[in-house]
C-alpha cells in the first residue's frame, strides 16, 4: 500500500539565527516612527502606531532572548557570523534596532507607558545602540580588511549597514535633548549627534561609490539580494531626518549664529539628498521588477524593503516641517503607504517561512555562478 508523503517538519532552532533577523524590528519601529507626523490628521493612527511600537519592542526583547541563546550554545556558528563578509555587517542591524525602538518610544510609545518610562527606556536604547553601531563601525570595517579578504567585485549594499548605525543614532540622539539638564548637557547630547552624523555620512561616501561601481560594471545582483539595494535609502533618508532633528532642539541649546546654521543645514543638506534618493529608489525598483519577473522569490532580505523606506518618509517629513512645501507632505505620504504596503508583505512572507521551517534552517549550498557574489551565506541573511 502506497502512502501520501507527509509534509517535512522543520524544528525551529536558534542556530542559524543570524544578526539580520534584527531586520523585522526596525522595519516594525519604523512604521510606528514614520507614521507619528500623519497620526494628527488620521483620527485613530496615533494608537495603531503605538500598538505597532509595542510589537516592535517585544520583537526586540524576543531576539535579544535568542541571540543570548545563540551566542551560548552555538558560539561556533556565531563565530563563523563574525568571519563571513556577507554575514558581519548585518550586525550593524543589531544597533538600529535598540535605536529605533528606543526613539519609537518617545515618539509613540509615551502613549501607552507614560513620559517617564518613555525617557528611561530611551536612554538605556540610546546608550547601548550607540555603543553597538559604534563599535560595528569599526569592527566590522577591520575584520573586512585583515579577515574577510573581500573584493571590490563582492560590494553590496550589505556593507553600508554597520556604517549607518551611526546616522540613525544622530537622528534619534536629539529627541533626548529637551529631557536633559539645560546647558552643558543638551549642548554636547546635540554635538555629539552631530558627529556621529559626520562619522556616518563621510564613512557612507567611502563606500557608496563601491557599490555603485558594482552594480554598473558587475552586472545585476543575485536574485535574492536584489532588494538589498534599497539599502541605500537609509543613509540618505536617516540623514535628511536628522539635519531636520537638529534644527528642531537647536535653538536655546546652542548659541545663535549656529541654530540658525542648523535651520539652514535642514533645507541646504535635505533637498538634494532626498533628490538622489528618489534618483535611487527608482533604479533600485526597476532592478527588483526585473527580479520579480525573473523568479525572485520571498527572503529575509525583503525587510530591506522597509526601514530604509521608512527612513525616507522621515526625511520628506522633516523638509516638509522647515519648508511648508507640499511637494514634501504629500510624497511623505504616498511613501509611508509603500512602507505599510512592504511592512505587511514582509511580516506575512516571515510568518509564512517560519510556519513552514524555511527560514531557520541550515542555508543550501550556493550554486555556481560566473559573478563574485555571495548569494547564500553562512548568516541565513539569503534563502
């Protein structure tokens, strides 16, 4: 007697947990954050946001959980995360996650746990991220250089991430100032973003033109990678939002030459960076169209569509802020419904993976290809 096959269980175990699965919480805060300035003209969005911010913190608190596990019971796999050039920088990913769902909670998330729990919990967020995506900044760089042996024909947008964790920082850092002493204090939290700011932008324009280059002489990235160009919006949007955020609390904190310079900065900085963000975001969809087309299927790397949207939507909302031009407030909008749009898309593709045990499993070997790049890695960051 024949019998039917029955469907393959996949136990769901933490030792392919790679670092980019951080990913799913900033893409959850960031739909929360992006949304705040909408929330006052959409009756009801403000507790939908702070839902959304909830969510992401248990996220947070969940994979903080799992990774402890990891790094505990698995401390081989978790090296090999370290020493994989396709796998290390996602740890920058573990930075933007504290970063996010602690600026999250000042934006959104005082609504369900009060002001003073909102500041706490953000300063603690704050600390630890900015040390995290410090320290990956210069870390990962360094095992790039005298351990990974990579090679310009291997650039992605993947290597942007340890870099940005910096900028998101310097967007956030500012929401902090008005909840400290007046003074020396607020003074040197807003310089202090301001040079991470700095380190982030100058470290992104080092290594942007790499990815850049690859893309026009390497050819198109592997399928499943294709999404990670949308990387690229992150530092542009989370820039844009923080010139914006500095403008805001600099006045009153530092001295009146420089609060205007900040006022001035939004606008002079903002404008041609979210030019070429829309430049980029339209190349980067024409190339995941084509994708798509070709057989592109469902991966984690489909969060890229997310927090680097978000970021965006941020950025437009902050030069709507300084310059009253509608031509800000209104493609805020329409993007803001593309990050809800994706946000959903991935959060459906993720459960769907894990009820299905496909995304914790051990990643298949890659198949040849002629190009240089990674397609599968040891980090599961590509399935």
């Amino acid at each position: 007697m024949v019998t039917a096959a029955r469907p393959r269980a996949y136990p769901l175990s933490v030792r392919h947990l790679g670092p980019n699965w951080y990913a799913t919480v900033m893409g959850t805060a960031v739909v929360a954050t992006a949304g705040a300035a909408l929330a006052p003209h959409v009756p009801g969005l403000r507790g939908v946001l702070a839902a959304v911010w909830a969510l992401s913190l248990a996220l947070l608190v969940t994979l903080l959980g799992a990774r402890a596990v990891h790094w505990t019971r698995h401390r081989d796999q978790a090296r090999s995360h370290l020493l994989d050039p396709a796998a290390a920088p996602f740890y920058g990913c573990l930075a933007m996650a504290l970063l996010a769902v602690g600026g999250g909670a000042l934006t959104v998330g005082r609504d369900w746990i009060g002001l003073r729990a909102a500041v706490a919990l953000d300063v603690v967020l704050f600390t630890a991220g900015t040390a995290v995506g410090f320290a990956a900044a210069v870390v990962v760089p360094y095992l790039m250089a005298v351990r990974h042996r990579v090679e310009a024909g291997q650039a992605t947008p993947v290597w942007l991430l340890p870099l940005v964790a910096p900028m998101v920082s310097a967007a956030v850092g500012p929401l902090l100032v008005p909840h400290l002493p007046a003074g020396q204090a607020r003074e040197t939290l807003l310089l202090g973003c301001f040079a991470l700011f700095g380190l982030s932008l100058l470290a992104t324009l080092v290594m942007l033109p790499l990815v850049f280059a690859r893309s026009l002489t390497g050819g198109p990235l592997p399928l499943a990678l294709t999404p990670t160009l949308f990387l690229v919006l992150g530092p542009l949007g989370q820039s844009t939002t923080a010139v914006g955020a500095f403008a805001d609390v600099a006045p009153g904190v530092v001295p009146a030459p420089y609060s205007e310079g900040f006022s001035a900065l939004a606008v002079l900085y903002g404008v041609p960076v979210m030019g070429f963000a829309l430049l980029w975001f339209w190349l980067a969809t024409a190339h995941v169209v084509r994708a798509r087309r070709q057989g592109m299927r469902f991966s984690m790397t489909w969060w890229s569509f997310t927090f680097p949207v978000g970021t965006c939507v941020t950025g437009a909302e902050a030069l709507a802020r300084h310059t009253g031009l509608v031509a800000y407030a209104g493609p805020a909008v329409l993007l803001y419904a593309v990050l809800v749009a994706a946000w959903g898309t991935a959060v459906v593709g993720t459960v769907r993976g894990l009820l299905r045990g496909e995304l914790l499993t051990a990643p298949r070997p890659a198949p040849a290809a002629p190009r240089p790049v990674t397609a599968r890695t040891t980090s599961g960051a590509v399935r």
